[in-house]
C-alpha cells in the first residue's frame, strides 16, 4: 500500500504500508549483503533495506537459517525488508539456477516484505529483437509471479520491474503491460549501465517514457541508483525509491560520496561534511587507519550523506521547491545537466502534476527554468486565450508591475511582422506618429495590455498577482537565450492582433523588426479597472466566459484596508468569491459555484462522483478518490472544483487535493476537500 501526502510535479512525499512498518519516501534503501555486512545500517538511518534472496538461496547455510528463523533475523534489520530476485547476477554471469516461480517461493519462504520476480535486466544499446524478446519473458514472469502469490495468497508485496532497453516504445509497453497486474511496486529496471557511464540524459529518456503508464497510486523504484547526486532529478521524475550499495562499494575504495560528485580519499584535504565521521576525524586520520575501520568510517559517511539528501528532498516537495533543487545539482555534472535540459523535453509530462500553486515562489535559475511546467503551462493558456483588437506589450519592472507601470516612455513602437502590408502612401502618412483616425482605437475595451518579462514572457496586466506570474524572481541581467524565448513567444503571439504597439526598451531588448513611427504614449493610458481585473482572473482560472457569469448584478468589491488588495467580492450582498492573498486565485461561495456551474460545459470544472455518496458530499464530507466517476482532465491539484452526481447536478464544491491523472488512477485517499454542499 502506498499514500501520497504531498506533491510537487511528479514528485511525491509518500508512504509505503509494509508488515514491517511504515516507511516514508522518497527514501534510500541500503543493500545488505546477507554474508559480508559488518555495518549496522539501521543505526545510520535506514528505515527500509533491500539484500538479494538469490545468494541467500545459493548458499546452504544462509538458506538454512533464512528458512528456520526469516530473513529479519538472518540480516538482524526488524523492520520492512526488500529483496531482489537474482536478476543482477543473471545479467553479469548470463545464468542462473533458480526459476522465476522457485524464486518467489523462496522469498515468501523466507518472510521477505517485498519480493521481486525474475525480470531480465538487459543492456542499453542492444538489438531491438533482443530487447523486445527479454522484455516479454520479463513480462511473462511478472504476471506468473503475481498470479502466484495471488492463487497461494501470500502475505507478500511483489515488485514487477520494467524493462525494454534503450528503446523507449518498450519501455512505455512493459510499463502499460505490467500497470493492468496490479503489482505493489514498479521498479524501473537496467539503468545500472547507464549510470555507470554516466549516461544521464538516457536514463531521464527510460524513466520519463516509463513513467507515462506507471499508475501514480504506486511506489516506483529507480534500482541501482545509489548516488545522492542523481537522487533529486530522480525523484523530479517521480521515483520514490532507491537502492545502495554504492555507499559500502565506494567506501571500500576509499571514495566519499557527496551531493557535488565522488571524492577520493587520497584527494581530500579537508572532510566534505558535517557527519559524525566527518567532524570527528581528518583525511590524515583515515589514511592512517587500518582499513576494515577505515572503510567502515567512509560508508557510514556515504549513508549520512545520502539520507541527508533525501530529507532535503522531501522537504522540498513539501515546500514545492524540488526543481531549484533539481537545477542546483544538475550542475554538479555537464551530463546531469544534459539530463536535465532533457527533462526540459518532457514539460507536458509533469505539467499534468503541477500543483496550480504552491507556497513558494518560482526561481528562475538559468535558460533549463524556461522549460518548467509553470512556464509550460502559462504559455499554454495565453495561446488558448480569447484576444481583443490591439495589443500593447509594456515593460516588466518590479512586480506586482500594475503597481509599477513603467512610465519613463517618450514613444511606442508600432510593431509589424510584415513591414510589406503597408502601402507607401500609408506609411507616409505615419510620419508624425499615428495619425488620428487611424484604426488604431487604442481603449481599455479593445486592447489587451501584456508585461513582457522573463521567464513567463507575456503576462496580462490584470493577472499580474496571479500565481506564478507575481511569484516568481529571475536575474535583472538577462540571459541571451532567454531574450530568445520570450521573444519567440512574443513574435508567435502578436500575430492574433490587428495592430500591437510595443514599449521601445522591448523593441531594443529583442531586437525586433517594427516600423519607426511611433504612438504616443498619452494614448496608451492603462486605465485599472477592478471589474475587468476580477473577470479575467476568473476566465484564466476557470475558462472563457466565468467572469461574465461569474460577476453579474450589482457587483461589490471589497479591498483590504491594509494592503489596497481585492479579497471579497459580492452581489448586492451576497458573497460570490473570495480571492485569495497569497495567489490572488479566486476561491467560490455557494453562490459563485452555482454561477460557474451554469457556465460549465460538460466536464469542465467538475468532478462527477458516484451517485451512493451523494448525500455525503452534500452534507459538506470530503471526496475519496474510490468515487470519483469522471473529472475534468485540465484539472490540476489546488483548484476550485464543482462536485455533481452522475446527473451532472450540482451537489457541493471545494478544492482538489489531486490532478485529474491521479483522480482516474487512486483508489485511496482523499482526492477533493470539499468546502461547502448543497442540501437537498
Ligand atoms: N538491480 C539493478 N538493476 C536491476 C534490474 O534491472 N533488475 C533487478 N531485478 N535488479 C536490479
Ligand atoms: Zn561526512
């Protein structure tokens, strides 16, 4: 069993339900060698371990005392034990002698918590027919597997490893074969090598084309990735679960690990943490040491450090941070930073798990920031929106920019794509600026008002507290590529105006082809409009036409007395939406839910639930995931929902805790908190 409690992008904070306890994630599973372990990783942090029932089963003795006492015994770690199945030692020695059923015998035999069946790791870059064969043997052997335990009912979770190679398709197909087994864990499989190689921007290809079928209701499990560099793009991907033997193979050659890389013991000068080991001895110390102590020192500081990593990790998720995180150590490597500018590629991918807002603000850290989701998916809705006649693109200063509307200009440029529509005597008549009479009707009602500014490139003035496009910093000194990028934006947008006029600091920033006349600015008076303000947010945040529905009547705005803010708005006296502070996102009363339902077609906003928990719902009770009939598919987590049965009646509204991709694939948990019902 495995709950999610927090989010951010495909990253999660979860738990995994074990008969051994509770095990929180994304976390690091130590691997025990079942002969060798000298090292009490328990005593280090470890809160879940794997070990390998195949050389337990190998060796006469082990097996003996595995059988008699269990396995917890046999490795004296009590709580949730992982094992694998052999397959490792099948892909480096070719054959084994065990089969996939006797393995999963053994493995329940011995009170394992996690048992894993015999998948083929196979090698990157082999023949397709290669890959494609191993991957439908793996295949075979999950579903006999889990069948297995099924039929024998054993009180045992299974792990169902995809594989397939560097071929992407596979990977995709093994993954979508094994989501309808209903395995306990997806553990990605085969990326050993690709590690080792350093081949990053081809394990972020595996994992992404992987994850596109993995059901999110389930723990998944990057295998063989031990290094607390990689953790954190890993988990971006929405891996919850890692193995080590890096920490003890590493120390045993004298290499420490760290979030910035490895380092060598003869290269130290100066101890690379704060670990216990690290504050109590000098590298001098170390090199003196006889080597079993030795060896032993470094792995406990490999298993600080890499469990540091991790609560660092999660707390990011909690805060919604990852991705700085991510982007800080993508450039510990040139090839993890290839790894994440590959990641940039897969942006529709974790838009879909975005949160629609978070608590913290968006940094941007470089040009790999461009391809966030929030970018994504704000650049998605300006392209999708409704546009009126003019356009006027004003220059970004300090935000809220509204606030700060930069009115050091003499003139605007009249920008043309097409200098070429002009005809010579038009142009002439240009010469003095914009001649009256002009088609030119620059009023608030047929023109749209656009900040340009990196990284969300346009953003409409009335949405300018809107969450990101407020919260959000970047660098004043801009970088060229992203000057591009919003430039290119800039030129692909412009082209749904009739006539678009452009602040000169832009027109030099991008270098952008306009033609020298110029308006002036005394016609561009951006007049504040509060109705117009709080209809547009709702028509970003809901669609085109709530804000008509939304706020009709005799409306009534009420601002903080503190902060000038919009907070309530009413009809006569009857509250419609609250927006709130920290976004500037409009929350619903009953009576705004009951106005965006009348203007919601089919599915959008809603969340259609099984007509047995109606009354629940109704009565103002939370919405579980198990009965969710049908939802929004643009709806993401955080956003205002409207609750209807199965006759599309509207019952009771609140806010989703959950995307739409996670609403069709929970069976647990809570998926909308709801704040109000209707009563019948
Ligand atoms: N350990 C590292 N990679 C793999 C893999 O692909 N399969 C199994 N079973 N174990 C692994
Ligand atoms: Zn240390």
């Amino acid at each position: 069993m495995f709950e999610i409690k927090a989010k951010d992008g495909k990253a999660r904070v979860g738990v995994l339900k074990t008969n051994h306890g509770d095990v929180k994630t994304p976390n690091l599973m130590p691997v025990i060698h079942p002969r060798k372990q000298t090292i009490d990783v328990g005593k280090y942090g470890a809160d879940i371990v794997i070990t390998n029932a195949y050389l337990i089963y190998k060796n006469e003795d082990l097996k003996e005392k595995a059988l008699e006492n269990g396995l917890h015994d046999l490795i004296n770690f009590d709580g949730p034990v992982m094992t694998d199945s052999g397959s490792f030692q099948l892909s480096v020695y070719g054959d084994i002698e065990i089969t996939n059923k006797e393995v999963i015998e053994f493995q329940e035999a011995i009170g394992t918590d996690i048992g894993t069946s015999l998948d083929i790791p196979t090698a990157p870059y082999v023949t397709r027919e290669q890959a494609e064969g191993d991957m439908e043997i793996t295949l075979e052997r999950a579903r006999e597997a889990i069948s297995y335990v099924k039929d024998n009912d054993y009180d045992m979770m299974i792990n169902s490893v995809v594989q397939g190679s560097t071929f992407l398709d596979l990977r995709e197909k093994c993954a979508e074969e094994l989501s309808k087994l209903d395995a306990d864990l997806y553990p990605i499989g085969a990326v050993v090598p690709l590690m080792e190689q350093y081949q990053y921007k081809d394990v972020v290809d595996v994992v992404m084309h992987s994850m596109k079928h993995l059901p999110d209701d389930t723990a998944r499990h990057l295998m063989g990735a031990g290094h607390p560099m990689v953790f954190a793009l890993a988990v971006a991907m929405g891996c919850d679960l890692f193995d080590s033997a890096a920490y003890i193979l590493y120390a045993e050659d004298d290499r420490f690990l760290t979030t910035r890389g490895t380092i060598k013991l003869e290269n130290l000068n100066e101890m690379p943490c704060s670990c216990e080991v690290c504050c109590k001895y000098t590298p001098d110390d170390l090199r003196a040491m006889d080597k079993e102590e030795r060896v032993n020192l470094i792995a406990q500081h490999n298993l600080h450090v890499s469990f540091a990593e991790l609560r660092l990790i999660r707390q990011a998720i909690y805060e919604g941070s990852l991705m700085e995180l991510v982007e800080e150590r993508c450039r510990a490597h040139p090839l993890l930073l290839d790894a994440l500018r590959c990641l940039g590629d897969y942006s529709d991918d974790i838009e879909v798990y975005e949160p629609r807002s978070k608590k913290s603000a968006f940094f941007y850290t470089g040009p790999e920031s461009l391809k966030r989701a929030e970018v994504t998916r704000h650049l998605n809705k300006m392209r999708a929106r409704k546009t009126k006649k003019n356009l006027v693109v004003l220059a970004g200063n300090r935000k809220p920019y509204s606030k700060f509307i930069n009115k050091d200009y003499k003139k605007f440029y009249l920008y043309s794509l097409d200098e070429d529509n002009l005809t010579e005597e038009e142009l002439s008549k240009f010469e003095d600026g914009i001649p009256e009479g002009f088609d030119l009707n620059i009023k608030d009602e047929n023109t749209d008002y656009l900040v340009f500014d990196i990284p969300f490139c346009l953003i409409p003035l009335e949405l300018d507290e809107v969450y990101p496009l407020s919260q959000n910093e970047a660098p004043k000194i801009n970088d060229e590529i992203a000057v591009e990028f919003a430039r290119d934006f800039l030129v692909e947008y412009a082209e749904k105006y009739d006539n678009v006029l452009i602040h000169p600091r832009i027109v030099d920033l991008c270098e952008l082809d306009y033609i020298d006349l110029y308006v002036d600015p005394e016609r561009i008076k951006v007049r504040k409009n509060d109705l117009e303000k709080i209809k547009s947010i709702a028509d970003y945040q809901f669609g085109d036409g709530a804000g008509e529905a939304l706020f009709t009547g005799k409306i009534e705005i009420e601002k903080s007395k503190k902060t000038g803010k919009i907070r309530h708005i009413f009809d006569k006296k009857q509250n419609i939406v609250n927006m709130r502070a920290s976004d500037s996102l409009l929350i619903l009363s009953k009576l705004g839910a009951k106005r965006l339902y009348s203007c919601s077609e089919g599915m959008k906003n809603k969340v259609m639930i099984s007509n047995s928990v109606e009354s629940f719902a109704r009565d103002g009770k939370s919405v579980f995931s198990k009965f969710i009939v049908d939802c929004d598919e643009n709806m993401r987590s955080n956003d205002e929902v409207l609750i209807v049965n199965e006759e599309d009646e509207l019952l009771a509204f609140g806010k989703a805790l959950i995307g739409a991709k996670e609403m069709n694939d929970f069976s647990v948990g809570q998926a909308i908190k709801t704040r109000k019902g209707f009563k019948k």
